[in-house]
C-alpha cells in the first residue's frame, strides 16, 4: 500500500500537470489506495467492510478538512 501511495503522489501530480487541471474527476487514483487503507484496518466481516467503504465515501465527498479553512 506504501508503494501504491507513493506511486500515486508521482502518478497523480504529473497528470495534474499534465492536464492542467488541479483535482481533475478522472484521477481516482486517492479513492483507490484510500479504499485500501480503510478496509484493510477493517474487521472482517461483510457488515464492518460496508461500513467503512460507506464512511470513507462519506468523507470523501464531504471533504471536511477542506471545509475548515
């Protein structure tokens, strides 16, 4: 997951670069690894896995720490 992280900081910044267009819908590339993090500190078990893709989507789409400045 680090080496997925990191290829994605590369990935990502040198597509936003690239396009020109900071934040471009297309670049899911954070959804994917962050999904990954989420799950894999999951408990098992289909309930504890809907949750935390449900909450991390959540977040996601509010983006509260971007809201705070």
């Amino acid at each position: 997951m680090a080496a997925l992280f990191l290829l994605g900081v590369w990935a990502c910044a040198r597509t936003e670069r690239d396009l020109g267009v900071h934040d471009h819908p297309g670049i899911v590339w954070d959804e994917i690894v962050g999904t990954l993090v989420t799950l894999f500190l999951a408990p098992a078990g289909w309930a504890w896995l809907l949750i935390g893709f449900g909450l991390f989507r959540l977040f996601d789409i509010w983006k509260p720490y971007r809201s705070a400045g």
